[in-house]
C-alpha cells in the first residue's frame, strides 16, 4: 500500500480532481435539489414540524404508510421466495440449463417497467384478455376485480422485483462451496437437515442483500401502484405526486418525501451493521 | 422439455418451480405481441382479422416519432456525461484509496438509491431556479445525475482486479498523468465503462418520474407519451410500441448472450 501510494503528492492531488469535479455536479445537481425538498419540508407553509405532526395526527396519512408498508412486505416476502428458488435451481443445473434460466431473468429485468405494468392492464383489466376468456368460456359472468385493488399492486410489484431478488441471491450462492452439502450428507444429514442446516446459513448474506434491496425499491415505487393501483390503492410515492399535482400542497408533499428518504437511509443505516453495504451494491 | 433431463432427481420440483416462475414473468409480458395487432379502437386480442392500424399510426403520428427524437437525444447526452463523470470518479477513487475517497464514491450512489419521487420534487424545485424547466439541458442534467452510480459501479468492479503498480510503473516509465490515464487506466476500464453505459442509457431512456416534474410540453420522451396513452382510455398504440421495445430488448440480449457463448467456448 504504501509503495503504490509514495508517488508524489502531485500526482496524488490530480487523482483527486478526477473525483472532486463529479462531487460537485453531484453536489449541485443532485444533493442541492434533495436539500430543497428537506429544507421546503420544514419551512412550507409555515416554519415548524407542523407538516411532520401530521404522521401522527392524519388517518388518511397513516392509511397511506400503513398501505405502503403491508404492500412493500408482501412484495419482498414473496419475491424473496421465488427469487430463492430461482437462484438455487439456477446453481443447481447444467451449465447451459442454467444460462436459459438467467437468460430469461435478465431479459425481464432489462423490460421497461412502463411495458410491463402495462402488459399486466391489458391482462387484468375488467374487459382484458384474462376476464374476456373466462367470460366466453362461460366460467364467470361478471369480469373479476383482478385490478385497480392491492391484488394488482402486489402481483405487478412482485413481476418486477422477481430480478432484483435473484441477482444478488445468485451472486451470493455462486461463492458457496458445493462441496459442504455433500459434505453434511456424508456425516449423516438429511437432505433437508443439510438444506436447512448449511446451506440455508451461508446463503444469509444474499438472503438479507436482496431484501434490502427489493424492499428499498418497493418503498418509493410509483409507476406499477399508480397503475394497477388505479387510484384505489395507493401507495406513499403516488399520495406524494398527487399532493403537488392535483393540490398543490408542498408542505405536506416534501414532508412525506423526507420521510421516505429518512426511512430509506435509516433502513441502510441499520442494515450496514449486518452487511457491507458496499458489497450490496456491488462497489466492493 | 429436453432441458430437464439430465438435472438430478433430487432438484426436479425446484426445477419445475423455478420454470413457472420463469413463465410467470415472461408470459403476460409476451401477451401485449397479439393485442397490438388488434383491428379494434381498444384494447383486446385480435379475433379473425389481423390488422396493423397502431404500427401506421405509431409511422403517421408526429408526437410519437418527435418522443422517440426527445428520448434518443436525452439518453445519449446523458449517458455520455455520466459515463465521463461516473469514470472520473472510479479511476480516481481506486487510485486515491482513502477513506474520504470511499465515502464520497458511496455518495455518488445515491442517485440509484433514493426514491424516484423524492429527487423529481427537489429536480423541480432546483430546475425552477435554475431556469432548467422543460428544457432538454434540464432533463439531461437530471439523467446524467441518475445514469452516474452504475458507472461508477461497473467501472468500479473493473478496476478492481488492476493492480495500482501498473499506474506506477506507467508513470515510471516516463509516461505523463494524460498519457497513463488514457494508454494504461482507460483502457483497462473499459468493459466496465461499455457496461455503465449501456446501464445509464437504459436507466434514461425508461425514465418517467422525473420527466413527468420536470418536462411538459417541449420536452416529450417515450415513456411520457406511453404514460399519457396509457391514462386516456388505453390506446392499443401503446401495444405496438411495447412489442417494438420487447422485440428490441429480446434482440440485444440474444447478440449478449450468443457473445458470452462464444466467448465462453474460445476461453
């Protein structure tokens, strides 16, 4: 370290302007305009937490969160699942088996979320492919309610968090030994007993990385709620838009788009404890 | 299928699940091909008559050429700035290597971590006062901010098996800070600075949240003109569209993939 590191200061000092110049468009084009939201929060319409009181004092506010937090838990729960499943069996196959399978999780995750909660309306929607076939089938007679209600929310968010899940699950079990399962199964384990006893364990990290991230993610999504929501279900992302939009209402629109920047940085904060969050992200 | 046969017993179910699983993310995906061929004014499947009305309005209608024009033109400034900023950043970080250098390159990520709706609120805001309101230069800035983490991250990942005597010795051998960042580092970057800009294109050209604060009537993308045909009453057009964007998407992987396959078998 030292020996790469005893060039002279000038260069070191050049090095730094290479990282120095993007800090300041960041800072400028990015971290001003989040302070602007903060700062908005506390000052509009009148100077105070007065706007913060308000998650505590609204029902129609804490319906909001708690329809945003139920939601996001679902999704992370069940992506989480089937993410597991994909990423095991993925590891678990021939190598070009295996290729198809990413193949066809990568070409969902390169999807424009547009398209694809869009895909998801003209599946769902009450005269749309699904309820039309099941009404010329004679099987229903009144199209079901499959959007426009959480049912929609949750099954679009889970389509596009499915990805999100699996790739850092992969990526994690990848630096498994294969060795240790049969190595349990030897000593006398169980299938299961080795499943749930080694494998499970190592493949921790992965398990906690993919939550954050899907969970993250869910939090502040706007696009596929706003959507398969269809105003009747609606989550903290989309309250916060029509806040602007539809009333005009900084105060309590800036205010709640703090807390979600609060919750997503605390959520971080305590999960750096448990992970390197550099890993999660994929900078180490 | 032929693809299961060699798996072993044990992973037959998970296999099997995990084949569902696939199906139920590209399956309703896949449904959006025969809707846009639809000869109806709304949205459903074709039955009988096949007809290509919504491609000819998609090649007749100015507004959604003039977003694809909006889109291509916003996506590759971007990504070029963030491509540039996001490398900078990199280089000097894996160079510099201290602990002020590694938290500033976690700042950088913050772009990809916050909420999409809390910085389009603090875009508006700024651009306000900047004078950067539906503006092109506005929505740039505001992608290129956005594109910028996964360069760093990419570049990153492919700086981090480069030994830092190889900048030494380049400097060593007479090599001036231009000549070794642009013969030694750059080119060593490189596959991680083709893939942050494939990632920050993409991330700009499926871009929504923001644009929908920041732009209006000058700057229109695609996914606005998706979003506002998707709001009034679902125009079938939007079908089209999306075929056209899966059928490219599914092209780019293929040549990915067939690349790797070769690339797997020469290595």
């Amino acid at each position: 370290m030292n020996w790469a590191l005893d060039g002279t200061e000038r260069t070191a000092r050049a090095y730094w302007i290479l990282v120095l110049v993007p800090l300041a468009a960041l800072a400028l084009f990015y971290l001003y305009p989040l302070a602007k939201v903060l700062w908005i929060s506390v000052t509009v319409p009148r100077p105070g937490l007065g706007n913060f009181a308000l998650l505590f004092t609204s029902s129609g506010i804490q319906r909001i969160l708690a329809t945003t937090a139920r939601v996001c838990l679902i999704t992370t729960i069940i992506s989480l699942a089937v993410g597991y499943l994909v990423a095991y069996t993925a590891l678990h196959v021939r190598k070009t088996h295996e290729a198809w399978i990413l193949f066809f999780v990568l070409l969902c995750f390169w999807l424009s979320v547009l398209i694809r909660a869009f895909a998801w309306l003209t599946l769902l929607q009450s005269r749309g492919v699904v309820n039309t076939a099941l009404m010329g089938w004679g099987w229903i007679s009144e199209p079901l309610p499959l959007v426009r209600n959480e049912f929609g929310v949750v099954l679009g968010m889970v389509h596009y968090m499915i990805p999100y899940a699996v790739l850092p699950l992969y990526a994690n079990m990848k630096g498994i030994d294969p060795r240790l399962v049969p190595a349990a199964r030897g000593l006398g384990a169980t299938p299961w007993g080795a499943f749930w006893r080694v494998y499970l364990p190592l493949s921790l990290p992965g398990i906690i990385s993919a939550s954050i991230l899907v969970f993250i993610f869910s939090l502040g999504f706007y696009i596929t709620p706003a959507l398969l929501g269809g105003g009747k279900t609606i989550m903290i992302a989309e309250y916060i838009a029509l806040q602007i939009t539809d009333t005009l209402n900084w105060g309590v629109g800036t205010m709640l788009a703090s807390t979600l920047l609060i919750t997503v940085f605390l959520i971080l904060a305590v999960m750096a404890r448990i992970v390197d969050l550099r890993r999660v992200f994929g900078i180490r | 299928m032929s693809l299961y046969e060699r798996t072993s017993a044990g992973i037959r179910p998970t296999v099997f699940g995990t084949w569902l699983a696939l199906l139920f993310l590209v399956l309703p995906v896949t449904m959006v091909v025969p809707v846009s061929f639809t000869p109806q004014r709304y949205l459903s499947l074709p039955s009988g008559v096949w007809s290509l009305r919504h491609y000819d309005a998609l090649i007749t209608d100015p507004i959604w050429l003039r977003s694809i024009r909006d889109s291509l033109i916003v996506g590759l400034s971007s990504t070029a700035l963030a491509v540039a900023l996001g490398t900078a950043t990199a280089i000097g970080c894996w160079r510099v290597s201290t602990r002020a250098s590694e938290a500033i390159r976690m700042l950088m990520l913050a772009p990809m971590i916050v909420p999409a709706i809390v910085h389009a609120l603090g875009f508006y805001q700024a651009w306000v006062q900047f004078g950067l309101i539906d503006t092109h230069l506005g929505l740039i800035a505001a992608h290129t901010m956005k594109g910028m983490p996964y360069v760093v991250i990419t570049v990153s990942a492919a700086l981090a098996n480069v030994d830092l005597r190889l900048e030494q010795a380049a400097r060593n051998l007479g090599a001036n800070l231009w000549q070794t960042l642009r013969m030694v580092i750059v080119p060593a970057a490189m596959p991680g600075v083709a893939a942050g800009a494939v990632f920050a294109f993409v991330t700009s050209w499926d871009e929504l949240v923001v644009n929908l604060f920041v732009t209006s009537r000058n700057v229109y993308t695609l996914p606005r003109k998706i979003w506002d045909g998707i709001q009034d009453n679902i125009n079938p057009a939007v079908a089209a569209v999306a075929t056209i964007l899966i059928l490219l998407t599914l092209a780019a992987m293929l040549v990915r993939f067939v690349q790797a396959k070769r690339q797997e078998s020469a290595g």
